[in-house]
C-alpha cells in the first residue's frame, strides 16, 4: 500500500542546519513534495524533486532522494525563527493522479 | 495573478446539514483536487478532477461528492454531515507542465 511516514517533532538552535527525514513505501512514485503548514493556514510549496534525481538545492533548502531505501530528506540551512512551521513530506503516485501525505514534522527554533 | 482561491473561510454547521464549498484554481490551470485535513494529521485526499471529470478518489464515504465546471472552478459537497468531518477543507490546483499541486488557504469546517 501507499504510506509516507515522518517523525514528528524536530528542535534545533536557531542558525544551525535542520534536516526533516521522510520515507515512504511505494516505488511507483513520480515526483515527492516538501509543504510548509503555518498555523491556521494553507499548504506552502517549498520545493520538489523528480523520482529520477537525488539531489536537487533551492537556496537553502537541499532535498536528498534515496530511491532504493526510499527515504527523502530536506536540509534547511541558517535556520530561522521564522522557519518555525509543521513540514510535509508528499509523494505523488502516478497510478491514482493524488498525492499521500506525511502526518507532518513541526519544527521548532530554539533561540 | 490570483491563486487559488476557496470559500468561504470559516463554516459552522450541525450535524445532518448538508454543505458546499468551493474553489477557483489558477488561471490556466484545468486540475482541481480536495483534501481534507484533520488536526494535527496531514491532508489526505478526496477527489480529483480534470476537464470536468473525476479522475481520482480517495476513501471518503458517498456523503462526499464533488464538480467541476466548465470555467475549471469547483465544488465539494457533503451532506449528513458528522462531528467527524471537521477539519480543514484543501483545494490545489493542478497544472503547468509537472503537474505541481499549488493550495489554497483551506476552508475551516467546524460541525456542531
């Protein structure tokens, strides 16, 4: 079946490098997803990555694709307070045209 | 160049009623999908539809249902409505050449 687990809390000192880890059980998967949730609002686009690369950086965000293990990363360099958020990890299967979700890791910046 | 866009923002209903809410997806965008989010879970999808036909759903009882219509804006409906079913409503809309999900600001759903 389809599922994407993350952990779900993650505390780092502000300036320090955050690293939010999702893995995920089918391989069918095309394109995986990094969302940013703040409170009481919608699904924020941070970036993405194609099921045939495993890197790809975005200012400071790096995101690690491990196709064989099926683990994705997303490095957030220079954390900032206003990093503060709960992120999804997203992998999107081709075969049902959706999108299955994480549960989410709410980050929290530590000063 | 507008997002997307849902309404309303906020709903209070009781149990039984029925609702509907609804989205405007980017101009040029022919995709629209919903989710539901409850809190502190992450979204999990209802429907998709493109050029006015579902081409996906999720495991969500026939009380959900939705429509596309010609100008792409959509509706999700639900009716006999639970205390289980509130939860945050997302909308994406669906285009651009890899397909990437952009979302609106959601629908709160409050049922009493």
């Amino acid at each position: 079946g389809e599922d994407v687990e993350q952990s779900l809390f993650l505390s780092v000192r502000e300036g320090d490098s955050s690293v939010i880890n999702c893995t995920y059980t089918d391989s069918s998967s095309t394109y995986l997803y990094w969302y940013k949730q703040e409170p009481g609002a919608g699904l924020q686009l941070l970036t993405y990555i194609f099921s045939n690369m495993d890197m790809k950086q975005d200012q400071r965000l790096t995101v690690l694709l491990n196709k064989k293990d099926k683990h994705l990363s997303l490095r957030i360099a220079d954390t900032q307070t206003g990093d503060s958020a709960i992120y999804f990890c997203a992998v999107v299967y081709s075969s049902a045209s959706k999108i299955i979700f994480g549960s989410g890791t709410r980050l929290s910046i530590r000063p | 160049d507008a997002g997307v866009t849902q309404s309303p923002t906020h709903l209070i209903k009781t149990r039984g009623q029925h609702v509907t809410l609804r989205c405007s997806p980017i101009s040029g965008h022919k995709s629209v999908s919903w989710y539901q989010q409850v809190l502190g879970q992450g979204p999990q999808f209802i429907f998709q539809y493109y050029e006015k036909e579902e081409r996906g759903r999720g495991n969500f009882p026939d009380r959900f249902s939705a429509r596309q219509f010609p100008n792409y804006s959509s509706e999700l409906n639900v009716n006999a409505l639970l205390l289980g079913d509130s939860a945050l409503y997302l909308c994406a809309s669906v285009g651009g050449a890899k397909n990437i999900q952009y979302f609106g600001a959601g629908t709160r759903l409050s049922v009493l």
